[in-house]
C-alpha cells in the first residue's frame, strides 16, 4: 500500500491531527492507556520566494499534548512534548524548548496548590547520534539511595514534577526491525520503503500492521491523496534544499576565511623570518665594524711604535 511519508513535516503533523489516530500512536509508544489528548501546536511559517500565484506557506512543527492517561490508581496528566529533526544542530533546540515547558505555569494541575505536571518527551531522529543502534530507546530517572545503593519507585511530585521521562525513535535504525507491534507501527518511518524518487511515497506493506493501527495507515493514505499535502512536501523539499545550500555556502566563506587566515598569518611569519634575517644581517655587520675598528686600532699603535 502506499501511504505519504511522515518523515516530511507536514505528513507528521498532518497524521497527528487527528485525535484517535494521535492517541493510538502516542499510546504505544509510552506503553500508557491515554484517554484524553489535548493538541496544541507551536508553529513557525517560511516563505520560499516563487511567483505571486503559487506563493504558499510551509509549516514546520514542533507538537505538544496534554495527555489524561489511565492508571492503576486512577488517573494522571502529563505534557507530551513530540519533536522530530533532521539536523545534529537541534539539540540545543530541543533543550530551550524543554525549559519553556518547565517555566510554563500553564502546565500545572489543581489550581489551588499549582502542582507541577509531569513532562513526557519523543524524539524522532532522522540523522546519526551517539545512542545505541537500537529503533526505540526509553530514558527514565531512578532514584537510589546513594550510601546504600538501594533503589526505590521514581514516584512522588517532587520527583516526577523536576524529571522527565523520554523515548528517543532512531528512524535510520528501523529498517528491518519487526519485534514487537510498536516496531510494526514506527515502520510507517523506514525510508528504505521508498516508492519513488521524490521520497514522498512510501510502499508499506499493510498486512504487517496489528488491526488497532490501521487507521494510522488510512490517515497516511489519506495524506498521499491529498494533493495540497503533496504540495507542501514538495515546498518543504525547497526549504531544505535551500538551507541545505546556505549552509553549504557558509561552509565554503569559513573554508575561505580560514585559508585568507592561513595565508595572513604564512606571509606574517614570512615578514617576521625576513625581520629575522635582516636583524641577524645587521648584527652581523655591527660585529664586523666593532673587529675592522679593533684591527685599525692595533695597525695604528703598531705604526706608532715604528
């Protein structure tokens, strides 16, 4: 089946958008029982220079949820922060962007004590990092006792309101990895099933994917045949490939400036071993002027003593 691919922007948000779809995919990824999601997306808008008619904007998206998710106890609310890059450059982003949602007093709950919600952040990684080559990985916290070594539960407010937990998904790693129904699901990612050269297509096989997660697949599908989506990936393709030559145009003036520096500081130390010389020469002559002087010195008292 083909579907569009997610790993452009606008087909992750896209995908995203709808509530159950969402909820479905957040779920299996965190391994929780969510039951109510609320969607807010935080946008930035970039313009490719083109013609007035087929001026559009692009929409590159970071998302965040508030999550109820079920527990054994009952119920708890949490921020779902969900970030997808192409770029090593993003990290810092991805801290900034950490710390609006720690300083956020919005994302609290019982609004007479103003409690802390606990933060849950996913990672998609399109590029290679220093992490185990593994498709998924979690991060938690843990909390011992540091003499004994002891460990106890990561439960409590003041834990869980100043650590977060994260599930990093390596997209370059999914490629053949089926275990278990999430790797099934985040196969909607591999880019090894490409079905063309504009890599807006992906051609999945559907058979794979447990019943539940369907309507994953027929939202994709859905993308693939919306022929605005289609234009916006291809837009989104002009905003990489544009940056993509920025940057490596930057790369190219520091390469020069770095030579130019080079070369500067060849010809400073050219001047500096010609000084050198010139300085040496002059001694030189100095110390032949100091021993002519002597020499006449001595010819003349000896013509004296004549």
């Amino acid at each position: 089946m083909h579907i569009s691919n997610p790993i452009y922007d606008v087909v992750f948000k896209y995908m995203l958008e709808d509530s159950k779809v969402a909820k479905l995919f957040l779920s299996a990824i965190i391994g929780e029982d969510i039951t109510d999601l609320e969607f807010s997306a935080q946008e930035r808008t970039v313009e490719i220079p083109q013609s007035a008619q087929e001026r559009a904007p692009l929409t590159v998206c970071r998302v965040d949820f508030s999550a109820k998710i079920r527990t054994e106890n009952g119920f708890k609310t949490v921020i779902i922060e969900l970030q997808k890059a192409k770029y090593l450059s993003d990290l810092m982003r991805f801290r900034r962007y950490l710390g609006v949602h720690y300083q956020n007093p919005s994302n609290s709950y019982d609004d007479k004590q103003n409690k802390a919600r606990q933060i849950y952040c996913i990672y998609f990684l399109d590029y290679g990092m220093d992490l185990p080559p593994r498709p998924v990985l979690k991060v938690n916290y843990r909390v011992w006792d540091a003499y004994t070594g002891d460990e106890f539960p990561p439960s409590g407010e003041f834990v869980s309101g100043l650590h977060h937990c994260s599930w990093i998904v390596q997209i370059r790693h999914l490629k053949q990895h089926r275990r278990n129904d999430l790797e099934k699901l985040l196969s909607v990612f591999d880019q090894s099933n490409l079905a063309d050269d504009t890599k807006h297509i992906l051609d999945v096989d559907d058979e794979i994917f447990p019943e539940e997660y369907r309507q994953i697949i027929r939202r994709l599908r859905k993308a693939m045949e919306d022929p605005q989506k289609r234009r916006e990936m291809e837009l989104e393709d002009e905003i990489i490939k544009e940056l993509q030559d920025k940057e490596r145009q930057i790369e190219e003036k520091n390469k020069v400036i770095i030579d130019m520096g080079k070369t500067i500081a060849d010809k400073d130390q050219t001047i500096a071993d010609n000084a050198k010389i010139i300085a040496d020469k002059d001694q030189a002559i100095a110390d032949n002027a100091k021993i002519i002087a002597e020499l006449e010195r001595k010819l003349a008292e000896q013509k004296l003593k004549v």
